[in-house]
C-alpha cells in the first residue's frame, strides 16, 4: 500500500469514529473474500489480491484513529 497523506489518515481517522459500521463492513467483506479463497478454481491469483487489498485496508482503518491522533 502507498503511504497515504497525512489528511486522508485524519480523514480516514475521522470516519472510523464517527461511523464505525464501517469498519464492521470492510472486516465482514474481508472474511466472506478469506473464506471463500480456498473455493477460487478459475484465477486464484485475483482471490488472492482481493484478500491482500482488504487486509492492507482493513488494518489501515483499524488503526487510523491512533494514527490520526499522533499527527495532531
């Protein structure tokens, strides 16, 4: 993942507070991608890219709180 500019962490930081439905959103379709990897017959490369890219970013909004609050 690129580092991400210090406003979209804050930004980012900002949404996961105020609406943290969100974050429910991006662990559950991670899990449903996580789950069904094993089942990937045609381009398994793809499913796999697919679950890396949620990972990278449910970590990323997971944390953005805290990141957040050590720019400020």
């Amino acid at each position: 993942m690129i580092k991400p500019d210090p406003k979209v962490v804050v930004a980012l930081g900002a949404c996961m507070r105020q609406y943290p439905e969100l974050l429910d959103w991006i662990r559950e379709w991670r899990t449903h991608e996580l789950e069904q990897l094993p089942l990937a017959v045609n381009n398994v490369t793809l499913s796999q890219g697919r679950c890396q890219v949620l990972s990278e970013l449910y970590k990323f909004a997971k944390e953005s709180p805290e990141l957040a609050a050590k720019l400020k």
